[in-house]
C-alpha cells in the first residue's frame, strides 16, 4: 500500500487480500460514506464489498452478492450497508428509486460500476478503480474526493485497525 497524497493503491495478491482491504474500509467507515467501484466484469468488486460488509459487522457476509439484478441489497451492520449495481441500470433509474436519499441515510452506500451512474455521485466519496494485474492479483486505486472520504483513506493507510487502537 503506497499514497502520493492525492491516492492510495493497494495491490491485492488475491480474492482474500482484497477481502482484507474491504474489511479495513468497513472498520473505519462513517456514516453517509460513499464509496464507488470501477473495473471490469471480475474485476473483485463484490470481493471487496464482501470485505467491507465484514468490517461493518454485517452478521451474514455469505448473503452479500453482486445486486445486478436486484439493483440495490440492503444489509444490517454496525452502519447499515446499502449495496447498489449500476451495471444494468441508469443514473436516472437508480436516483427514482431513492439513491440519493440513501447516500445520507446515516448508512454505507457502494455503488459498483458507478462509472455508469456519475451523474447522481455525491462530491464526496471514495472512487477505487478497480485493475486486474494477473489472474488473481489486483491493483485498487483509491480517489477520494472530499474530507469524509479522505479521512477514511487517511485511515486505512495506517497499519493499526480501528480494534487495535480504541480502548
């Protein structure tokens, strides 16, 4: 994991490391967080949503699956985790049904393929593009776009985790 102060990237070995940094985003989450994930179709976008669903405390990480065709999955947790799909729908599509209200629902909102829904993004969220470098390694480049989300990178780039530190 490097940072040159405008982002983060992280190079993921694996299905699990990349797990791994999810969970270190779910653990240091604030309310109202938006994050939006870009990369191809395998790319390890659920797998990192898997990951932060864990850091979030969801109680049943096997029930976070890609919500392609469901366009939105909701999931109870320590901040609830509302898990968008733009890849079959419209910007216009996802904002009728609400979107816009849920990224200041006091929850976590992740949008996968939000390249496809830039319109409706609020200014501040965490943008990780997502890069298959070999079969199972990624490289995740992480944008954040204003304070809430640069505070949470500031915090994943740190070694300890959120356990580690509070009392």
């Amino acid at each position: 994991m490097h940072s040159n102060g405008q982002e983060l990237i992280y190079e993921s070995e694996s299905e699990a490391a990349t797990r791994a940094f999810g969970r270190r985003l779910g653990q240091w989450a604030e309310p109202d967080t938006v994050v939006a994930l870009i990369g191809p179709l395998g790319a390890g976008k659920t797998q990192l949503v898997k990951g932060l669903a864990a850091g979030l405390e969801v109680r049943d990480v096997r029930k976070v699956s890609s919500p392609t065709f469901v366009i939105i999955r909701e999931h109870p947790g320590r901040l609830r985790l509302y898990h968008a799909d733009a890849y079959r729908v419209t910007a216009a599509d996802l904002s009728e049904i609400g979107f816009e209200e849920m990224c200041f629902a006091g929850g976590i909102v992740v949008v996968e393929w939000a390249d496809r829904a830039e319109d409706i993004l609020p200014d501040d969220c965490l943008r990780i593009t997502i890069d298959p470098t070999g079969p199972e390694q990624r490289r995740l480049i992480c944008r954040p776009t204003g304070d809430r989300s640069r505070r949470l990178l500031d915090r994943c780039a740190v070694e300890e985790t959120p356990s580690e530190t509070r009392p």
